[in-house]
C-alpha cells in the first residue's frame, strides 16, 4: 500500500493529495505556520484562534441510534439520536470532502495507559495544529508501535465542513456523531479542539463500564508514599490546578479508570483553562504554557507575542493543551495505585458551603450525582448579577453515553470496596456571595488539601453544618476559625442563612431527577429542606 492508504486505512477516506502521517511537534509546527493556521507566542507556544465556536458545541453532539446500542443508552438533551442511515449519508460526505482536500494529516494514539483497558485511535484532520493538539493530548505509541497500527475508533476532523441540517439530521452546520456501532465520530463545522478530546472521553464512558472499569472526569495525583487522590470538578472548580501540587506527583489532570488493580490516566496530555492564570499560585501549568510545544487556544497576545492570560476578548474559555511530560512532577505510565481519598471539588458563588468537609460514603454518592457548582456573571454570555447553581452529574454528564446510575453505583461499590475517604470542599465564595464576599484562597485549600491527604485532617473534632448536613473541621493549625465555617465569615447572618435556605432548595429540586434510581442510605444523606 501507498503511504496514503496505509496512513488512512479503516477510515474509508481516499485521496490523491498528500497525507501526513504521525508528524512530531517540529513538523506539525512547520506546516502550520507555513500554512497560516496560527502563530507563535515569544515563548514559542503555537497559537491558534478557533472562531465562532470557543468551547463545546452541547446542542449539536448525537449518538447514532443503532439496534445494539438503544437500550443502553442515556437518550435526551446530552445523547441525541441520530438515525443510522443519516449517520451513514453524512459520514459519506465527510469522507469525500476530507479527501478532496490538498493535504490531511492522521495521528495514531491510544486512550487508556493501562493496555488492558486501552484503545487505539486514528485522527484524520485538514490542519496540522488540530493533528498537534491531538498528539499533546492523547498517549503517543513508541514509533516500533505504530507499524501495523490498527484503530479501534477513528475521527475523521472536518473542521470547515459545514453539514446540510435538514438532509443530514442535525441541528446546524455544526455536528459532532458518535456511532458506537461503526466506532467511527465525525466532527464538522467547528475548530473547537475540545471536541477531538471529549469524543474520546465519551467512547471510554460507554466501553469501560461493560469491562467492571469506572470512567471519571477526574484528576488525580499520588503522595510521596504511593496513596492516590482523586479530585471530581466542573470546568473552574481547580481540579486542574489542584491536583497539579508540587508536592504531589500528578497521574492525571481529567480523565481516569478506576479498575480493580488501581487508577489510570485516559490521556498523555493536559488540557488546562488558563484566564486569568498565575504565575505565582499555578507555577507548573503557567510553565507548560509558555514553551515550545503547547497548543493555546484563543488566548491573546501583543504583536511580539506575549501573552495576555487576563484577557477574555476572545472567550473566558482560554485553553492550554501541552503533554503530560511539561509537567515535572508526573507518575511514569500514568497509573497509580487505587484510591485513598476522593475529593469533590466545587465552585459555591453562593458562597454557603464549608471549605471542606467530610462526607459519608452514602454523602459521597449523593454528590457525585448532583455534581454542583454555581457559574457567574463574567464566566459565560446571559448570565445576570446572581450565581446561577449547575447540577452535572456525576461531574461531566456531557460525557456520559450510559444511564448516570450506572456510574454512580459503580463509585460507591468502589468507595466500599477499596476504603477511600471522602471529601467535599468549596473552592468558591467565601463571606459572602459573588459580588460580597472572596473568592477562597487557593492557599488556604491547599492547606486544607494537604491536611486531609496526609491523614492529619481526619483527626480534628468536626461539627455538623445545621443547612447541608455536612461535618466540618472545627479547628485546623493555620486556618482562621472563620473560614472553616462559613456562615461565620459572613457579617450578615442573616443574608447566610436565606442564601443558605435558597441553595438547599436548589439541590432539592435536583435530587428529584435522580432519586428514584438510588437506596435508602442515599435518600437520607440528601439535602432538603428542615422540616
């Protein structure tokens, strides 16, 4: 076979053009500056604007409804149908368009650092800085690996395709397909490279749960004696920034399986959200950002290329895509053993919920299936002056092809099996709500972090917050008593507890959605309302 049937084998894309195939970063570099995909920063990071489309495209993701796979999968607003033959149609034209094309560039990765659990994947894409961001983000096979490479999903990367809604299926020009049966995912009409990683994300959460593995949107990092943290968050929350802690080794910073021999990482990358990002208080990512090799999206730089992390003109949603080796401190192979604390990680604007606090296993359930965290004005278009309560469940229903009681259960079998200590703690608000209070002190976490890893947190007296049931460190050497509990850090009472009462009633309502499908244990650990 040609170079090009060789590089583009089980995609069903042909061409006479050139084809590129598994280029390092130098080569990739060279073909997108030469052919004006983006620029360099003064650091040497490859900058890359993605237009109209800043972050995920929720509304047009569908999953092919094949007769295999509809009974298990988790139908509505995240996973849409899509009709099989529509699939089929569109991936035709996809293809022909891909191949009409004057260059392409394929990348062949795997998904999983724990070869029991791993997949093999093949990117097809028009530009190079899109094959880059692949390479940084996924684990790179060892070259000897890559003859005879054979995937087990492909993405064919369209970028500039727009789709036909009303020959096509979809809503927009814009469409992101999954087919579990053809194990194919066609993205088109975006250049958002987020799409490339979270189709992936959404392959492991639909296969590994069949294989007694659980997938997570977590991060996680390992102590100095070997223990292992996970840290579940939205987008803002610090998981990123957390679990990358000098004093730690990091395994991971999104995406794991929890299997019976222990943690491991989906990815061989970072994909970091740098507004506003410091030097000072994220030493490790701020490095990874500014080097030769990295991949930033929509972040804005001067005419000689120095960065500006604090601006949002583009999008509050500024990337950094780098691999795992920028970071210092990484556990080689990327698995760790399994864990000893999980740590749920939120953003309360509301600024109402302790710092930390200790759950139960049946709390830790709860939470996991709510997957809270506020979002506020500034972060994301329409939102007005008060936080407004996200519920995610399982802290990344975006990415979840299965029913979240599958994952749920999974977690507490595995919180049971394996002993691991719980925890909550707010990275938010405190002493008021957005726009009152501050923002919590990312040293004052990580303190508190620290505490609860090393085991030292666990032997301090904790009291019960009276609103959300939560046990809360009553002292801790080195934290304002204040802090610890947050209606003490606030000068109106008052204004605590009526924001306090509101929040309960959101939680409330949202447990409805999943209550039906959990035990008894779980039901009592809910938030409500006090009789």
């Amino acid at each position: 076979m040609s170079l090009a049937e060789t590089a583009l084998a089980g995609t069903g894309v042909t061409t006479r053009s050139d084809v590129h195939a598994n280029l390092t970063a130098p080569g990739l570099y060279d073909h997108a500056l030469r052919r004006g995909e983006g620029r360099l920063s003064a650091d040497g990071a490859f900058m890359a604007v993605t237009g109209v489309h800043t972050g995920r495209s929720v509304q047009d993701k569908f999953v092919v409804d094949d007769p295999e796979v509809h009974d298990a999968v988790w139908w509505g607003k995240i996973n849409q149908p899509m009709a099989p033959e529509k699939f089929r149609g569109l991936a035709a034209k996809v293809r022909a368009w891909l191949g009409a094309r004057p260059v392409l560039f394929t990348q062949d990765l795997y998904a999983g650092a724990d070869p029991a659990h791993r997949i093999k994947v093949r990117l097809v894409t028009t530009n190079a800085w899109h094959a880059l961001f692949a390479r940084n983000m996924f684990i790179r096979p060892p070259r000897a690996e890559l003859a005879g490479f054979t995937p087990d999903y492909t993405i064919l990367h369209a970028p500039e395709y727009e789709a036909d809604p009303a020959a096509d299926g979809c809503r927009t020009g814009t469409c992101i397909a999954l087919s579990f049966a053809a194990k194919t995912i066609l993205i088109a009409g975006t250049s958002y490279a987020g799409e490339i990683k979270k189709s992936i994300f959404t392959v492991m959460n639909w296969l590994l749960p069949a294989q007694g593995v659980l997938p997570m949107h977590c991060s996680a990092n390992q102590g100095k004696a070997g223990d292992t943290a996970l840290f579940f968050g939205l987008s803002g929350t610090g998981k990123t920034t957390l679990s990358s802690d000098p004093e730690r080794s990091l395994i991971g910073d999104d995406e794991h399986g929890w299997s019976d021999a222990g943690v491991f990482n989906f990815e061989g990358g970072c994909y970091a959200k740098v507004i506003k990002l410091s030097q000072e208080a994220e030493p490790q990512i701020w490095a990874a950002s500014h080097r030769f090799g990295a991949v930033l999206e929509n972040v804005v730089a001067d005419e000689f290329g120095t960065l500006d992390l604090d601006d949002n003109r583009l999008t509050e949603n500024t990337r950094s895509c780098y691999p795992l080796d920028f970071i210092p401190n990484t556990v080689p192979g990327g698995q760790g053993k399994l864990p000893k604390n999980v740590v749920m990680l939120t953003a309360d604007a509301f600024g109402v919920l302790p710092p930390i606090s200790k759950l139960s296993p049946a709390q830790a359930m709860y939470h996991f299936l709510s997957g809270y965290t506020a979002r506020v004005a500034g972060t994301e278009k329409g939102l007005g002056k008060e936080p407004q309560a996200t519920f995610s469940t399982c802290f990344g229903a975006p990415f979840l092809p299965r029913h979240p009681e599958v994952y749920g259960k999974m977690l507490a079998e595995r919180i049971a099996r394996d002993g691991a200590d719980c925890w909550l703690v707010n990275t938010g608000w405190t002493g008021g709500a957005y726009g009152t209070g501050k923002r919590m002190s990312i040293q004052h976490t990580r303190a508190l972090l620290r505490a609860a890893l090393d085991g030292s947190l666990a032997k301090v007296e904790f009291v019960k917050d009276p609103f959300f049931g939560l046990m809360m460190p009553k002292s801790v050497p080195g934290i304002p008593a204040e802090v610890l509990n947050p209606r003490a850090s606030w000068a109106d009472k008052a204004a605590y507890d009526a924001t306090a009462k509101k929040l309960v009633g959101l939680f409330e309502a949202n447990f409805e959605s999943f209550a039906g499908a959990v035990d008894d244990e779980v039901k009592a650990a809910a938030i409500r309302t006090a009789a």
